[in-house]
C-alpha cells in the first residue's frame, strides 16, 4: 500500500509524492484507469494531508516554531470547518473563535462527498500559508490533492456532486485564509528577526547568544505575542509569576541556574539523547509545534477514528500549539529574561557553557515546554491518558559528532511523558531552568484547557 512507504520515514514521503504526480500528469477532468488509482479510508486521506503539512514545515525555507505554529492552527482548523456540516452531532467554531462571525455554509439539500471538500480544503489553506515554499513543494501539494480526487471524485453520474465538493471546500479554505490575514502573523516568515528591537537593559535581562543555535543574534518575532489568538479566552490568561533576580547563592533565582549548572556535570547519554531528540531545529526539522502535529498523526494511525474525529484532533492541536505559542511570545518579551549561558558563566563557573545552543529569544517561559504540555492535554482529553507509542521521526539523521549522540527513538506509555520529556530536554541542554519549564507545562494546561471547553458538538 501507498501508505506504508509514509509510514516509514519522513524523508521517505517524496516517493509516496512522485506517485501521486505520475497520476496527475493528465488533467483533474481527465481520469486514468481505475487500475491504477490506489484506494484510500477517509482516515487515511486526513492522515496524508497532516503528514504533509509537517513535511511542508520542515522543508519550506525561512520557516520558524513560531509561523509553523500558525500555520498548523489554521491547517487543523480548515480541516476541522471543512467538513463539520457533514456531521449533524458537530458544529461550526465560527462565532466561538476570536473575531471569527461565519463561514460558507453548504447547499441545503444538496450531495457533497466530505472527502474531497476536505480534499480541496487542505490543499487550498496550505498553498496560501506557504506560498513562499520551493516550487517542487507547491507540485507535491497539487500532485497529492489530485491523487486523492482521482481516487474519490471520479465516479460516472456524480460531475455535478465533485463539481460541488471541491467549490464548497476551497469557499471555506479562503475564507478562513483572509481570516487569518487579520492576526498579525501574516507572512511572518518575511521579518523573522528583528534588527531594530531595543534591548532592555537591566539586571537578569537577556542578552543576544554568544554559543547560539541559530545564524542570527538578533530576537525572532519579538512581536508575535501581540498577534490574535484563536481563542478570545487564550488572550486573557494572566501574566505567570517569575522569581525576583538575585545573585546571592542559596537564593531561589541562584538556585535555578545552579541546578542547571550540575545537571550538565553528570548528564547520562540517554539524556544527552534526549536533549537532541526534542531540539527541532527549524533549519533541519519540522520545528517544535510540527512534532506535536506529528504526534497526533502517530495517534490517528493507531487509534483510526472516524474523519470527523481526525479533523478535529488536528484542529484542537494545531490551535493550542498555536495560542501556546502566541501567550508564550508575549511572556518572553515582558519579562526579557536571561538564559543560563549568561548568568552561570558570571556568577557560578566563568568556563561555562550549555550543551545545547541558545535560541535567538528570552528564556521565560520555555516554548517547548508550553507547547508539548498544549498538545498532551489536547490529546489526553480526546483519547485518555495512556498511549503506547514509539517517537522515530527524527531515525535515520546523522549522529551529532559534536555532541558525540545518535538520534534514537523514544517510546513513551502516556501523553504527558512526552510534555514532561519534551520540557526536561531543555533543562539537559542548559538552556532552561525549572522554573522556565514548570511555568510552561503549567501555561500549557490552561491553553489547551480552554481549546477543549470549546463547544465542539451540539447539545442534541
């Protein structure tokens, strides 16, 4: 089965991609012999779409955890509305969601094959978020839709119906597409990094990375927490609590640093592991909210549940991952605050320094860890707290000789050991305290929380 050569690896997704433009090379009016369409189960198409997204963000120049963010929230989202009209037990988060009144609505009366409206959907929303990517994506992107109409759309007697489908999914894409122009992240991509910031400066401020993990000294999208969250509710949370700066050794701000500074003396090598595991690079990986997407696609496979429930899965992620993101941003831009790679160096061991590079952004709280907690409370909240999986998205890459690690799978038992793992990897790289990764796991939990009180079903 064509399925089975993604299920494999990522990087093996191209050939899955190269298949699906060799049935496309006629025209979408313009059926080949059935022979020679493979067949797929609904899940399997809103599977294949989520695992091109993620492959988008890990290809598409210029990308960051902070755009790719974004994008997953109204690539979920558009899957999600794509198709709810088609479920009489669900609903429209139109007039729930921030500033969002209405979306098309389909014909009354009338047939639609929710497969290809989601189909056009995902195609339509993604091409718009990422048309800064390579031409070679934007043809995988095509190439993928028009394998999976040709597999649905092409039954005699039914032209009128597809016709439909496909208008009535692209209605819907573009118009949660010029939704999303309104949010102060449109084409982020195009100013990642801010050269005009003025740098406060002030005892435990953050300062530009010496030992930094990206090309640029400069803060990425300082201004991204003044963007539009997806939930009215998520602009709302309260600043977290930070503990005062101190230098005096035995205090509770020493003592953070300090429990960074010994944990890099004895790291084990399966923690070392771990801290590369969960680095997502966004110049080699699909970036931090692209592995939380990734996770859930791991679930859907397992769990297949049926379209309406996928859809939603990737909805409810994709938009908390993208509000943890958007609260995240804001906090770290108020508070400005220092990474042990500058205050371990002055205050505990001047020959310091972190196991793993500095991000290009303040420390307080930790984004991976906002994050990774946003999406395990999603998930925990659809599926139970118990899934036995194994994470190899990033087998296959090649040992980090620096650090002297191989990238090995993870497995995992709960959804929250992913968060409390993904948090903990930032402590063993030293570049986050505790206090940066509990505040965020706690963050996570109230973001995520009021994604899930949406009204997602109707009161029948």
């Amino acid at each position: 089965m064509i399925l089975d050569i993604i299920d494999k690896s990522y990087k093996q997704i191209s050939l899955l991609l190269t298949l699906a433009l060799l049935l496309a090379s006629c025209s979408v009016n313009e059926p080949t012999e059935a022979s020679e369409v493979p067949t797929f189960t609904p899940q399997e198409v809103a599977i294949g779409w989520g695992e091109l997204s993620t492959y988008l963000a890990k290809t598409t120049p210029a990308n960051s955890p902070t755009y790719a963010s974004r994008c997953f929230g109204y690539i979920g989202l558009t899957m999600y509305e794509s198709i709810v009209n088609g479920y009489p037990e669900y609903q429209s988060l139109a007039g729930q969601l921030n500033e969002l009144g209405s979306l098309p609505s389909p014909e009354a009366d009338a047939e639609y094959n929710w497969l290809l409206v989601l189909n056009a959907g995902q195609a339509e929303i993604i091409r718009s978020l990422y048309n800064q990517t390579s031409d070679s994506n934007k043809v995988k992107i095509d190439s993928l839709e028009s394998l999976y109409y040709q597999s649905f759309g092409m039954e005699a007697g039914m032209e009128a119906m597809t016709e439909r489908s496909v208008a009535y999914g692209k209605s819907v894409a573009q118009a949660i597409f010029e939704w999303s122009k309104t949010d102060g992240g449109h084409r982020g991509y195009l100013h990642n990094f801010d050269k005009e910031l003025e740098h406060r400066q002030f005892p435990g401020s953050w300062k530009p990375p010496l030992y930094a993990q990206s090309f640029s000294h400069h803060p990425l999208h300082p201004y991204w927490g003044d963007n539009r969250t997806f939930l009215p509710r998520n602009s709302e949370i309260p600043l977290p609590e930070i503990l005062p700066y101190d230098t005096t050794p035995g205090s509770p701000y020493y003592q953070q640093f300090l429990a960074v500074y010994e944990k890099d003396l004895e790291l084990t090598q399966q923690e070392k592991e771990i801290a590369i595991w969960w680095g997502d690079d966004p110049d080699e990986t699909f970036t931090p909210p692209g592995h939380s997407y990734y996770i859930a696609t791991l679930v859907l496979k397992d769990k297949n549940p049926e379209l309406i429930k996928c859809a939603e899965t990737y909805a409810r992620v994709g938009m908390a991952v993208a509000d943890a993101f958007i609260n995240c941003w804001k906090w770290k831009f108020h508070f400005f605050s220092e990474r042990p790679n500058t205050y371990i160096p002055q205050f505990i061991d001047p020959e310091w320094e972190s196991f793993w590079p500095d991000p290009p952004f303040p420390a307080f709280p930790s984004g991976h860890a906002i994050q990774a907690s946003a999406a395990a409370t999603v998930l925990i909240d659809l599926y139970g707290e118990d899934f036995t999986f194994v994470d190899s998205s990033h087998v296959g890459r090649p040992r980090d000789e620096l650090r002297d690690v191989d990238f090995r799978e993870r497995p995992f038992t709960q959804f929250w050991g992913v968060a409390r793992e993904t948090a903990d990897s930032r402590f063993y790289g030293g570049i986050h305290t505790p206090q940066d990764n509990d505040v965020g796991l706690e963050k996570g939990q109230v973001v995520a929380g009021n994604v899930n009180a949406l009204n997602w079903k109707r009161d029948m």
